[in-house]
C-alpha cells in the first residue's frame, strides 16, 4: 500500500472544521432544546414591539385622562377657578408673543402646622424654554402674591421622578413633607 502521509499544522483546521463542525452542527439543529431557545428568541424578537406599543398606548390614554382631568378641576374655566377670586391667580408667561409657560396659585383647603397655605400648581413650561430661568421667575411671582396676602407657607406636589422639579423647587425653599402614592 501506499505510504499515509505526515501530519502537517494546516491539516488541524480541515480534520476539526471540516469534517466535525458541520456534522455537529446540524445534530445541534435537530435537538428540541435548540428548537425552544429558536422559538423563544422568536417569540421575543415578535413580542418586543407588539409590548412597545401596547406600553405607549397605555400611557398615551393616561396622558390624556390627566388632561381631561385638568380641564374638568380648573384648565376648563381659568377665569373662574383663578382670576374671578382674589386669593388665586394664574400667570404665563410669553416669548415672541407665545405663551410658553405658566403656573397658578390658590389656597389650600387644609392646614399644614396649623398655617393657612398657598398652593403653588400647574407650573409647565414649554420643552425648549426649559432651564432658562422661566419657571423660577414664575414660582418667585406665586410666593410674592402669597407674602402679599398674608400666608406664611406655601405647598406643591411633585412627582417623584421629576427631578429638575425637585431641585428647582427645594432652590426656592421649599422642602419634602411627606410623601403619597398612588397605588390603592
């Protein structure tokens, strides 16, 4: 018979990738715990933008139970809730002759350490007049007309992932003193 030849280092990646990989290759296919992992990165892949949407839809009619819900308390009728009685108010502010923020103050119905309070609320402003010093300037007007008729603390609710509010909001003085959640 005829001599076998020697072995030589570029026989490696034949005798390995050639001849085992694709036989184990396709075994691999045929297990059924390969068909489950297959099906289950399917199924996410699938499932991923179906929960997307069906996440932005939920917030998106939250979004817009809260504006209903603003305009029924006091957004519907702004002359009547704030600026027909003399211990609210409401102010915006305008740039270029467009309103692009605005905020309003009220009394509280309850006391807080037996003070009479002033309720700073609806402050927005819009996204690109942000961190220009607009809401400040705001919040500085509420505090002022609450000095000026005689009430000595002032309150607001911020949600808890609204840290610019946060930061802005304890800047002018104002401090947590307590905290509500939501969940029934």
């Amino acid at each position: 018979g005829a001599p076998c030849p020697q072995y030589r280092d570029s026989d490696c990646e034949e005798l390995v990738c050639g001849q085992h990989v694709p036989k184990n290759y396709l075994r691999m296919l045929t297990l059924p715990r390969t068909h489950l992992f297959l099906l289950g990165v399917s199924l996410v892949l699938l499932a991923a933008p179906i929960l997307l949407a069906a996440g932005w839809l939920l917030m998106d009619s939250h979004y817009v139970r809260y504006v209903e819900w603003c305009l029924r308390e006091d957004l519907g009728d702004i002359q009547k809730t704030y600026m027909e009685r003399e211990d609210s108010h409401f102010w915006v502010a305008e740039s270029e002759g467009d309103v692009v923020a605005s905020v309003s103050a009220k009394p509280r119905s309850r006391c807080i350490d037996g003070e009479h309070t002033r309720e700073l609320e609806r402050l927005s402003a819009r996204r690109h007049h942000q961190n220009g010093g607009i809401a400040r300037a705001l919040c500085r007007t509420v505090l002022c007309f609450a000095q000026q008729r005689g009430y000595q603390a002032g309150i607001l609710d911020v949600s808890v992932g609204n840290l610019e509010g946060q930061r802005l909001y304890q800047s002018l003085g104002f401090r947590e003193s307590y905290r509500f959640s939501s969940k029934k």
